[in-house]
C-alpha cells in the first residue's frame, strides 16, 4: 500500500482518462446530434420509403430516443467501435487509423521545432536583454500569438511559390516524379527514413517548409513569452544566486535556470499541440497534403454524423494523452506539483 501511495501522482491520472475519454465522447455525440439535417436523406438522397428509412436508421443507430443513442453510441466506443462512414462505409476508426499519423506528424514537427525556436531565442533574450535580438525576440513574442494559420500560410503560398519560386508547387507531401513510399508506421516523413527513401525524405522535406514554418511562426509566440518570464524569474532567484556564489559552473547553474523555468512552459506546450493539431488540419487542406483535414471537409459537407463523432472522439483521446504527458513530465520536473508530496525548492 506504501508503494501505491507513493506512486498515486501518476496512477490516478492513468486511471482517471478512460472516464474522462468518455465524458468526451458523451459530449461529441450530443454536439453532433445537435447539427441540423437528415442523414438518411443524405444516404439515400431522399428516396428512401418508410421501411427503409427505418432499417438505415437502425443500421446507423439512429432509432430509439436520444438516451438510447447516447448508451449504444458509448458502448461501441468502449469497444473501440466508431461505427460506419455514412458515405463510404468503412470503419471510422479505420479510415482515422490511415490518416491521423500522418497529421500528427506534422503537428509534432511544428511543436518540437517551436520548442527549439522558444528554448534558444528566449535563453539568449534573457541572457543578454540590451541587444537588438532581445528585442525582436520579445517584439515577435507580443505579435505572434494574434496571426492566423491560413492567412499566414496563403501569404507564404503567394510570396515563396507564385512570386520567388523558392518552394515547390502545395500539390502534397511529394513531387510529382518521386514513387509514392511504402507504409510504415503511417507517418509520411518517418516512412521515408525507415524504408531508406532518401530521395523521398528530400524531396519532403521541401514540402514541409513552408507548413512547418507557419506552425512555428503562428504558435511559437506564446511558448516564447512563457520561457521569458520563467528564465526571467529563475535568473533572479535566490538558488541561482546561491549556485553562483557557492562557484558552480556554468552547465550547472543553466541546468538549474531551465528546471525552473521549464515547468510553465511544459504545461504551454499541452495546450500548444491541440492548437497546432488544429493548424495542422488548416496546413493539410491549404498545401495538398492527405491527412484528416480532407477527410473532415467531406464528412461536414456531407453530414456524415459517424465521421464527424469519430473525429471529435479521436481528437479528444489524442489530446488527453498529450496532457497526461505533460502532466508527468511537469511533476517530474517539479516534484512539489505531485498531489501529496512536498519538497524543497
């Protein structure tokens, strides 16, 4: 019982998200309902008869009251059973298994490459905050936050394809005289490194860019300001003033400056995924690239309800499970954040 105790800081929240997964669930199904509009009139072009419309509905699980729904709805998906695509058919969770990766992927090179860009501008800033880099770093940081994805990633379209000609045609992931490369893992770029595709993972690398680019120009900002005040505070602490005085070295004492200060900006970076996640679905649609963006574009203007509850719910999993991370990663970092324990600065 000790152990458990002891170990409670990680295992609750471990127990607690697949309770949390379905209250999201829950919710996106009531969400969906809530959309106006008819999905066997969508299926069958609004020519089914009665007796058919009853049968689709209860194929759908459309039939009973809203109750019934709901509870027919949480027990498939604690199956992991999203049902059926109204338009093609398939398995949800099946045709979210092919394209997710694929976005994920390009939300993560957009967040680690914001943390780079976050981590080393703001040390520099904060470590000399009288040169003119300071001060375009914290100028970059104020405005960063308020720019839109896709009037950013439309300008970088116009300026660096249709203008300069540096990038190469928003037409996908490839050129179009490079063989598609076999699946791996469903991650485009990773798929290219395994499979020593090389001349693929060039020709991707490319057409990453610019998205990339945007991802990081449109969401670094805020991750830019945490870091400031964190390393900020943590330069003017009382351990770092202790470390220096007592002689520690250079290595030593930054080590103890980002410990500090990393914390916050952990806690950002949760935040930071679902929003780039988001900005990954914009980038998707916006350079030609296959991921889940298309595929959420078809189910809303079709009114596919399936694939609109399947993408709500995956979402909501993937987002929960970044939180969790982050939320072990922070009370790793910073042991007094664990629920019951307390230590010493």
């Amino acid at each position: 019982m000790e152990i458990l105790r002891r170990q409670r800081w990680w295992l609750g929240r471990i127990v607690a998200l697949p309770f949390q997964l379905l209250v999201f669930a829950a919710v996106s199904f009531l969400l969906v309902q809530s959309i106006p509009g008819d999905p066997v009139a969508v299926l069958t072009g609004g020519q089914a008869t009665e007796e058919n419309r009853a049968a689709i509905e209860k194929e759908l699980g459309l039939d009973g009251s809203l109750l019934h729904q709901l509870l027919h709805y949480l027990g498939n998906a604690i199956q992991f059973d999203l049902g059926n695509s109204i338009i093609s058919g398939q398995s949800v969770a099946d045709e979210f298994g092919e394209r997710l990766p694929a976005t994920v992927e390009l939300a993560l090179m957009g967040v680690l490459l914001s943390i780079v860009v976050a981590v080393a501008f703001a040390y520099l800033a904060v470590m000399r905050p009288k040169s003119p880099l300071a001060y375009l770093v914290r100028g970059f940081a104020r405005i960063a936050g308020g720019l839109p994805e896709f009037a950013v990633a439309v300008a970088a379209v116009f300026v660096f394809y249709a203008t300069l000609h540096w990038a190469p045609a928003p037409l996908g992931r490839l050129s179009g005289d490079i063989a598609e490369v076999p699946k791996v893992t469903g991650m485009p770029f990773l798929d290219t490194v395994l499979t020593l595709r090389f001349d693929a993972t060039w020709s991707m690398l490319g057409h990453l860019v610019l998205p990339v680019g945007v991802l990081v120009i449109c969401q670094s900002g805020v991750l830019i300001k945490m870091m400031l005040a964190g390393l900020e505070e943590a330069v003017d602490s009382a351990p770092t003033r202790f470390r220096i005085a007592t002689g520690a070295s250079a290595a030593t004492v930054r080590a103890s400056l980002f410990r500090r200060a990393l914390p916050p900006a952990v806690t950002t970076c949760g935040t930071l995924f679902g929003y780039t996640l988001g900005g990954a679905v914009i980038m998707e649609s916006i350079f030609g690239f296959a991921g889940i963006g298309g595929y959420l574009a078809d189910a809303v203007s079709s009114g596919d309800i399936p694939a609109m509850q399947g993408f709500l719910v995956i979402v909501a999993a993937v987002s929960l499970l970044v939180f969790l991370v982050v939320d072990l990663v922070n009370m790793t970092l910073d042991p007094r954040r664990r629920p019951g324990v307390r230590a010493e600065g």
